[in-house]
C-alpha cells in the first residue's frame, strides 16, 4: 500500500506541475493586467503603469517565458505567489480567504457527503415502496431549485423567524461579530452565522449523491456476487452491507474526490449573498482585475484539492477492493 500511495503522490506531482504551468500561460494570454491602469480617470503616467506592472511580474512588454521563470522561481524558493496589479501581495490576499471558504465549505461538505450518501442507500434499500417515493421527490425539487433562490428563501425565513421570536438567533452576513475572547460565546456567535450558509451549501450536495449513491447501489444489488450471497442464506441487508455497499461506494468515492475543488471555488453565489469574504469572491475579483497572480494562485489550490482529494479516493478504493492492491 505504501509504494501505492508514493506512486500515485509522485505522478500527482508531475501532473499538478504541468497544469498549474499551463495555466499560468493561459492567464497571461487572456488577462490584461495593463487594461486596469489604462481606463482609469485620469490615467497614471506611463512610467507608473510600467513601473507597476513590473513590479508585479505581470508587464506584457516582457517576454511570457521569462516572467514565467521568474515567478516560478519566487514561488519555490519564497513562497510568494506574487502581487497583484495594484500592489498587493497574492499571499495575504488568499490566506484569510481559504480560511474563511474553509470554515464556510468544509462542514457543509461533510453533511452534505454523509446524508446524501446515506439517504441514497436507504431509497435503493427501499426502491418503489413510499419512503423512496417520497425522499426522491424532495431530492428532484431541490435539485431544480437554483442556488440563489434556496439561499433567499433560506435568508428570508431566518429574518421572519428572529422577527418572531424578537431576537436575533440567525445572522444572515458574515462568518463572525463577536470580539471578545470568551471561547463559548465566540463558537455560538460562529454557530449563529454558520447555519444558514451551511444549509444552503448542504442541501444540493445531499441531493448530488443521493441518487448517484441509490443508483450505484442498485446495480451492485442486482449482480451475479449479491444474487449468490443471498443464495447461501444471508439476508438482503446483510448482503447489501457486506458485498453490494463497498462495491458501490467506489464510483461515490471518485466523485467526492473531484468535487473538493469546486466546493471551494464554486461557492461564490453563496459568499455573495451571506457576505462572506471566500475564494469564491476573490476569484471572481481576480479576474475582473485582470489578476493574473490572483488568478493563478487560486487555480493551484484548486488543483492541490482536486488531486489530495483523488489520492483519498485511490487509497479509499485500494482499501475496499483487493483487485486494486494486487494491481
């Protein structure tokens, strides 16, 4: 399993290096950093403008590939992603932005993850009988329902509810208010903000598994193995939770794996609407500023996501099916 798992870390390396290149030089050839200076009123003088954008390693004047090596290079030997064309260094800009996304994503992921999976296994459990009918027709709606009407509905409903009971339980803006240092209050005021965001992030990611989960689930069920199983006298839960389930929890693995990245960047309507200050608005920022650094930067925490939550999913997959460890 170890040389397994250093494997799969050696060839994610070689493929995170590649895409991030990639599209260091694909934000170059699209993203105008200059553009931002020119259609300011009044415009800086020019010395300003080139002085800036070599400042920030983003000058159209200067040959991609040498920018390239050097912002390689600053990124190796200090860490530092760069700046933005205004001045502002990339570093300080992502670091309060993927805590906040982290605090936003990370429990509504996990819900999300957990409930859908195991809402799908009960409606295959239960295919056509009421409680499948039922859960299904719950998970079609919300699955039709666009996130920016679930988060206003969501948002509406809090106000009406603090409006009833004549106090404030649910904050609809940000992730904190609370300044003091006593830890209790601090974690209620969190709770107080988290909930409604975290509902509005969980509701389409139970529904995202939940079918593919019952579908995968019932075409285990329904193969040569199972129909043995239960041939030999085990009961059909049983033969479910011992045979069908591992097999089916494989394909729900690989999806949950290339969906962390989205669920970081993909957040943007939610952040925008609770005002919480993500990755998901910088990166919306970033290029609107013509942010190539910006920009970049956030691609390769996406792809750093994307491929830890791949390697999960392998040694997830190794652990549950023997034919991959053998291989």
């Amino acid at each position: 399993m170890i040389k397994y798992i250093v494997k799969r870390i050696a060839n994610y390396i070689v493929m995170l290096f590649v895409a991030i290149s990639l599209t260091y030089f694909l934000a170059s050839a699209f993203l105008n950093p200059r553009s931002t200076y020119m259609e300011r009123h009044p415009r800086p003088p020019m010395a300003s403008i080139e002085n800036a954008l070599t400042l920030a390693n983003v000058n159209d004047k200067t040959p991609v590939i040498q920018r390239y090596f050097t912002w390689l290079k600053n990124i190796v030997f200090h860490w530092n992603w760069g700046l933005a064309p205004d001045k502002s260094s990339v570093n300080a800009a992502l670091a309060p932005r993927i805590a906040a996304s982290l605090q936003l994503v990370i429990i509504a992921t996990i819900l999300g993850i957990l409930i859908g999976v195991s809402l799908g296994v009960y409606t295959a459990i239960k295919q056509y009988k009421w409680q499948d009918r039922v859960l299904s027709s719950i998970g079609s709606f919300f699955l039709t329902l666009p996130t920016t009407v679930l988060a206003l509905a969501v948002v509406f409903a809090a106000i009406y509810f603090n409006a009833g009971v004549g106090s404030r339980v649910f904050f609809v803006t940000g992730l904190h208010s609370y300044d003091g240092t006593n830890p209790l209050k601090w974690l209620l005021d969190f709770l107080q903000h988290l909930i409604l965001p975290t509902i509005v992030l969980a509701i389409p990611t139970i529904v995202g598994y939940q079918f593919p989960q019952r579908t995968y689930l019932l075409d285990t069920m329904n193969a040569d193995y199972v129909r043995t199983a239960r041939a030999k006298g085990l009961t059909l839960n049983k033969a479910i939770r011992k045979h069908a389930l591992r097999t089916s929890l494989i394909p729900t693995a690989q999806s949950v794996a290339f969906s962390i990245a989205g669920v970081f960047t993909g957040a943007t309507l939610t952040e925008t609407i609770f005002a919480v200050n993500g990755l998901g608005r910088y990166f919306v920022t970033t290029l609107s500023n013509q942010d190539i650094n910006g920009s970049v930067a956030i691609a390769a925490f996406s792809g750093v996501c994307t491929l830890a939550g791949a390697l999960l999913a392998d040694i997830f997959a190794a652990w549950i099916d023997p034919r991959i460890r053998l291989s």
